[in-house]
C-alpha cells in the first residue's frame, strides 16, 4: 500500500506529535505516521490527500483554499531540490530514517520552511524542531 500525501504534509509528517484539528484528524494521522514509520511508500497527490480526510466532511475545509495549494508548490520546490527527485503528482518517495534525518535537518535549518510562512502551526513546528523532534511520531528519534 502506499501513504498518499499532498506535499506541504512532507514538512507536517515531520513534527507531527499528536495535535491537531479534532480529535478523528489526530488519530488518522496517528495511523499515518505508523504506517510511514513502517516503510510504506509516499505517492504525491494534488489536492486533499490521506492526512485531510476526516476535514473533507466539513462545509468548507481548508484543504481546497488556494493558499493551501500555494503551500504544497513551496513545499514540492523545496522538497525536490533537497532529494534531487521531482515531487509532483504521482511521484512516489521511499521514506527511510535516513531522509526523515536529511529532511529534519533542513527543516531545522530553516532551508525548506518557505511553505510553512504563515500557517497556523508554524510556532509549535517551531519548537518540536528545537527540541531535537522529540516526541515525533513518524520515524521517532532513538
């Protein structure tokens, strides 16, 4: 099986601890993580992805607002340049601890953080990255 992820959700899968938008969202997205940390390849959807489903059942949820899918160009763009692979619609990312380190390494460095200008996590992405991902749930630090 694989894990489809919108790319801004790239940089989320990094600093996820167990917060979120309600209650359903944490524990699909506890699923998730499990399912990364296992091995399960990453394919690049445009759009709503696996993290998004329990919102798409609200009135407006924010997966389809433009400023969302501004946030996944930022992401792909740096993302793909940081792995030197494209990541665009069906590309397919084999997630390892060694690229979760390559990848928290520059999130930590400010270096592929463009997407992340304004969102609403940003501060508690912020610190859970100071503090050396403890507490991150896909691919926890040992």
């Amino acid at each position: 099986m694989t894990v489809r992820l919108r790319p801004h959700h790239l940089l989320c899968m990094l600093t996820f601890i167990g917060k979120g938008y309600s209650p359903a969202f944490v524990e699909n997205y506890k699923r998730i993580a499990a399912r990364l940390s296992a091995g399960e390849e990453i394919v690049i959807v445009d759009g709503p992805d696996d993290v998004c489903a329990p919102l798409l059942g609200e009135g407006n949820p924010h997966c389809h607002r433009d400023s969302v899918t501004a946030r996944d160009a930022k992401a792909a763009e740096a993302v793909a340049e940081l792995i030197g692979q494209p990541v665009h619609q069906g590309a397919v990312i084999r997630l390892d601890a060694a690229l979760m380190r390559r990848l928290r390494q520059a999130f930590a460095a400010n270096t592929i953080r463009a997407a992340c200008l304004g969102c609403d996590w940003q501060a508690l992405c912020d610190g859970i990255a100071g503090g050396a991902y403890a507490g991150a749930l896909v691919f926890p630090e040992t």
